[in-house]
C-alpha cells in the first residue's frame, strides 16, 4: 500500500447496509478488518434483507478473489466494476486489503475492530487512514483513540433534507401578467392552459402550483418541455360536490394529494406529513373510491414494515393477515371513520365493515419478492423506514394497472441506521420527481385536533 491514496475501513454496518459500498471509492484504497469477515459470517443466514445483503457481499469479495488469483493478497486486489452493478466511477480504481492476522483487540467486535484499524494507521504513516461506519458510537470511540471516522455517505438521496423536493410551488401574484400569451381551453370537464416558459419556473411534472389570495387558483404541470408547460385547473376537493368517500380536503396540500390520488395517469405518489396530516385517510379513502365506486382497481393491498420486532412476525400466531393486523392500528382507525353509514345502525355499521374488510388485503413486506400485483392498490405505509433497496423491490412488484401509495413521516425513523437522507422514501421522492407518472406532496398541517395540534408543537 503505497502512494497518498487514503485508506478507508469499512465496517460490518457498511456492508450489510449496501453490498455496492466496496466499489463506491473510486480511486482509493479499502480495508476489511477480520473481524467483519467473521461478522459476515455469522449474518448470512436467514431470508432478511440483511441476510441477503451479507450473502451478496460474500459474493463479491469471492468474485474478487477469483479474479485476482495469481496476485499476492498482500498486494491487494484490483476494485474492479462487477458484473451488473450500475456505478458512477472514476477512470482510477483502487484496492482492496484485508487484515492479515488477527489484531490485538478483545472483548466486543468493535473493540476489535478499533484495533485493526490503529494498526493499518501505525503500518501507513504517511497515508491517511479512515473508518467508515453507521454506527454513532463507534464513530466516538475512534475520535477518542484519535482515529478519523466518518458516516457512510454515498447512499444519501440529498445532502440536506431540506432540500427535498415539496411537491408544491407558490405563484406569484403577477403570474398571469408574466405570461400575457395564455392559450385555454376546456376537454372533458377540465380547464388546461398551456404558457411559455420562463426561466425561474423550473417545474417538475405533476407538481402543484397555487396562487394565494383574492384570486386563488390551484394548478398542477402537465406537460413540460424547453418551451412551454400544460398545466390543469384542480379540483376542489374541499367542496362537497367532490367529496373521496365521504371525505373532503380540510387545507391545501390535502386537496393536492387528493388529486393525485384520484387521477389514473398517476402510477405512484408519495406523501410524507407529520402525525395526524391526514395521509393514511385520504389514500384509503381515494382507494376505497377507486376500488368500490369506480372499479378501477381489484383490491386494495396495505403493508407497512413490523420495525419494532425485527424482520420476523413468525412468532404471531395466525395466518400472515393475521400476523400483520396488530401492526394495522392506522387502517383500524380510519376504516372506523370511512365506513360509518348514517342509516341502518349496528347491522348497517357491521355490513359495510365486512364488504370494505374484503376488498383490502394485508401483507406482510417480508413476503413481497416474487409477487406481482395487477390491477391493485398498493398502500405502503410507514415507508420512512424502508431502505432504498427494499423500497425499489417493492415498487417493482407493480404489475399492469396497479398504483403505489408511499406514506411516510421521516421524524418517525425506528430502522437503525437510516437517516432522513438515507431513507428509502427520501430516494424515492428525489429519483421520481421527474417521472410524467409519479406525484408528490408534502402535507404540513395537522388535522387531528386542538389538542394533537399543541402537543406536536409544544412537546
């Protein structure tokens, strides 16, 4: 190991976390200590994503091994693009070297591995040396023992999640004398501009645009290209005549999110909000719309992840929908709200309950790879806390005319190791933005109640 290349010592997290981390140093130099191969070891088993991302980096470091068959480990091994893998690469490569004999550490693998990399420092001098791992308190302990330490970063959808696209954009209030050529007209009982575009407006399909004020107007982008953009009259959802099963949007992203949850051309949107915005209801009330009313999907299909147990709801007795109902309390509440006819009492009550309770289904995230769904509803919820890599094997179950519903609060992460940044709903949010079939919008106001409002801000 020789040059000013740095050196960077993965942990066990790191792999686990994305099988592709090996390759995504570009020209510099990777470090695997011996207790993480062990570490991999001892997680391969099983049929969790985890597991699967443990068997995975096995497979690349023995594609490595294979490759570099006639070359001296100590000399390390060419980093070189595996087979399938899309990545973003410099022209250089570096190498990758594993620890040659056990280090001096004892007691916790962490300890250990804090060990190893001391050593690689002290053999290296003149390079510099760093660990790269997820875990926050192995990060304090390495700046304790003086050992440079930083998060992984390469999976992040954004640096700042502030930064994450919204969904939604506020007009001007000299929008329309901006643009003095406006050419409208009306198609099937909808209003359609189409404007030339300016410079500042830098739009993304399907996202809302509102104008504030006496004359409030509520749009969403149609169309774009370099020039021009199509963009259609919303509607309101708040008014009574176009109510979703009953219920109507109380503020303004509520009636956006309604809109892209009833348009058909929508395959996928994703609503991120605080506690008590409104997102599970009014994705299950334009699903109940769509599946009972307007029969446009077979089914309605929930799922969310079962974070707080792990990855393994076997120990529940039943069926999987059995297994999954106690983790359900979201459908449970709004289903009471959605399905409470106003004649018929009790017997009215318990029938509409069973006919809803048979066209929405609950499955478990665990048992997804392999399914296709068509024609179907597919509501994710608690999405914050799925990775990029479970949130693209989700979204690929999507057969012909089925849409996928996100709902997520990234304050509310439980998966270790996921930040807002990292998060799968983030990625999604941010890859999808430009896709003509997707939406997106940010709900801010909570419509709960006095009280859930003041906790939310006061505690």
């Amino acid at each position: 190991m020789t040059g000013s290349k740095r050196i960077y010592a993965l942990d066990t997290n790191v792999l686990l976390h994305d099988p592709t981390s090996l390759f995504r140093f570009e020209e510099h130099d990777v470090f695997i200590p011996m207790t993480v191969l062990e570490e991999l070891d001892e997680k391969k088993k099983g049929a969790s994503e985890v597991s699967r991302n443990g068997r995975q980096v096995s497979r690349f470091l023995n594609e490595l091994i294979e490759r570099g068959k006639q070359d001296d480990l100590n000399d390390g091994l060419e980093l070189s693009n595996p087979h399938g893998i899309k990545l973003k690469r410099a022209a250089a490569v570096g190498r990758l070297y594993f620890q040659q004999r056990s280090s001096q550490g004892h007691g916790k693998a962490d300890n250990q591995i804090l060990a190893s990399v001391v050593e690689l420092r002290d053999q290296h001098p003149d390079r510099a040396v760093i660990l790269v791992t997820k875990d926050i308190n192995l990060r304090i302990k390495a700046s304790i023992d003086g050992i440079v330490a930083e998060d992984y970063e390469n999976d992040r959808a954004l640096d700042d999640f502030s930064l994450l696209y919204t969904g939604a954009a506020e007009l001007t209030e000299d929008f329309w004398d901006r643009h003095p050529e406006v050419r409208s007209w009306t198609e099937r009982g909808r209003t359609y501009y189409q404007i030339d575009r300016r410079e500042d407006e830098a739009w993304h399909p399907n996202q809302c645009l509102f104008l504030p004020g006496d004359n409030s107007v509520e749009l969403r982008v149609l169309k774009l290209d370099e020039v021009s953009a199509t963009l259609v009259l919303l509607d309101d959802h708040s008014h009574a005549n176009h109510h979703v099963w009953g219920i109507g949007a109380r503020n303004r992203e509520q009636n956006f999110a309604l809109n892209a949850l009833m348009d058909p051309d929508i395959d996928f949107v994703t609503l991120l909000g605080n506690a008590g915005t409104g997102k599970t209801l009014l994705a299950l009330a334009a699903g109940l719309a769509q599946v009972m009313d307007q029969q446009r999907y077979r089914e309605i299909i929930m799922t969310r992840a079962t974070v707080s147990v792990g990855e393994d709801i076997g120990f529940l007795p039943g069926t999987e929908e059995e297994k999954m109902t106690p983790w359900m309390g979201a459908l449970t509440d709004n289903l009471e709200v959605l399905a409470n006819p106003e004649d018929g009492g009790s017997w009215g009550r318990q029938a509409t309950n069973d006919l809803l309770a048979s066209r929405i289904k609950i499955r478990s995230l665990n048992f997804m790879r392999g399914r296709t769904f068509l024609s179907r509803y597919l509501i994710i919820d608690e999405a914050q806390n799925l990775t990029p890599k479970q949130m693209k094997t989700l979204i690929t179950r999507a057969g012909p005319g089925t849409k996928i519903v996100c709902l997520g609060n990234v304050e509310q992460i439980d998966t270790p190791y996921l930040t807002e940044t990292t998060s799968g709903l983030t990625y999604a949010v941010d890859r999808f933005k430009q896709w003509a079939h997707s939406a997106h919008i940010t709900l801010r106001r909570g419509e709960r109640s006095r009280l859930a409002d003041f906790a939310a801000e006061a505690l």
